[in-house]
C-alpha cells in the first residue's frame, strides 16, 4: 500500500487543534503537537491510521529544532496553538506583549522555517489558523490582534516565497469558537461563556481540511468562518 501523508498539527491536546487532527486522521498518518503527552497519546488511540504525540514547548526553539531533525517529508503544518490575553493597552506590559508574540508569532515563524525542507519536499501545505482578531482590532484586543495581524502578514510573505517550491499557505479566520480557550476568554472579558452561539471546534476543521485535501490546480488563500 503506498504511504499515507503526514500532517503535524500544533494545539492538538485540544479544541480546534484536536479537531483538525481528527478529520485529518480519516487521510494522514500524524504528528500531534502540544505539551500534555498524556491528553495527546489519549488523542492518538482514538484515532485511526498511525498518529503518535509530538510533545514540545514551541517556544523553546532549541527543543523544537530536535524534533524537526527527524522529519524528512512533511504533508502539512497545521498551525492551531495560541494564546490569548486582552486587556487595555495600557494595562498590557511588556512580559505580556512578549507572551503572546513568542506563542502567536514567534513559535509558528520558527517552526515553519525549520519544517520547511519536509515541506518543499513533499510539496506540503501550511494551514495557520488565525483569528477575527486577525481581520479586525478592537479595544482591549491590542496584544492578541497585533500578533494575528502579524500572522497573516507572515502568511502572505511564505505564500508569495514558498509558492515556486510547491508550498501552498492558507489563513483561517474563525470566530468566536466554542472551545476551553474562549471560556477562559469570556472569564477575562467578565461575559458569560455560550458555546451554543458559537462555531463549533469540527466546523472550523472540516475547512482546513477541506484546503489541504484542495487538486492541486486550487489554491484556498484564506478562509473566513463565522458563527451562523
């Protein structure tokens, strides 16, 4: 039977992460990125096909080179870990700019880079899941919008680099989704968490699939999801 592709999905533990990985296990063997090893090997029983935990702090970018040295061809990079704080700009100090620039920014710069050989040789797809935020700023969102409008700049920039060497880069833009990060979002924004109003972690999957598995005569630039 010929190979099936790989795919490395970061945020895999839980939310639109393990969604993805999910309706991507139904095609691709797996690589689930995150720090829980426990929450990801759980993850990886469920799932059918080979899928096995791709446990490391993204952020140390020493620890991440390590694991990237092992793979040689690489499918597709499914950027879904994040972090949000929100707050007035000038309550947001500086550690707290850094923070969510390294997880948001930083993290996903370095380990495209690093992937992109695996990549370029299996002519693969870089999927960042992006946010609203990314589209749109609005008050107390300074630090979290600023690094998803960054994101999609980088978007942008590897999609125009990479596209001669086969790459293709797709933003995806959800709302508001009803996963363990936007009840700790509504608990900052002092709001009432309702998941029933919101997307659901499998509807904003199903399209990063959908860009992923796209002939190759097609190529799914950006997608923009918001609750019905």
């Amino acid at each position: 039977m010929p190979e099936r592709p790989i795919a490395l999905v970061t945020g895999a533990s839980r939310g639109i992460g393990a969604a993805v990985a999910r309706e991507l296990s139904n095609t691709h063997d797996l690589l689930l990125g995150g720090r829980d090893t426990d929450a990801l090997q759980t993850l990886a029983n469920e799932l059918p096909g080979h899928a096995e935990p791709w446990a490391v702090e993204l952020t140390d970018h020493d620890a991440v080179a390590e694991k990237v040295a092992g793979i040689d061809r690489l499918d597709a990079l499914v950027h879904s870990a994040g972090l949000v704080e929100i707050g007035p700009v000038s309550d947001m100090t500086g550690d707290a700019w850094r923070r969510t620039f390294e997880l948001n920014l930083f993290a996903v710069t370095e380990l495209t880079r690093l992937a992109l050989p695996a990549l370029r040789a299996a002519s693969g797809h870089v999927v960042l899941v992006n946010s609203g935020a990314g589209l749109a700023a609005k008050p107390n969102w300074g630090t979290y919008a600023a690094s998803k409008f960054a994101l999609r700049a980088f978007a942008d920039v590897l999609r125009a680099e990479e596209s001669a060497n086969g790459v293709r880069v797709t933003s995806v833009f959800p709302g508001r989704t009803a996963t363990d990060m936007q009840r700790e979002l509504r608990a900052q924004e002092g709001g009432t968490y309702e998941p029933e109003q919101y997307l659901q972690p499998e509807s904003v999957a199903r399209p990063v699939v959908s860009a992923v598995q796209a002939t190759p005569d097609a190529h799914l630039t950006e997608i923009i999801l918001r609750p019905s």
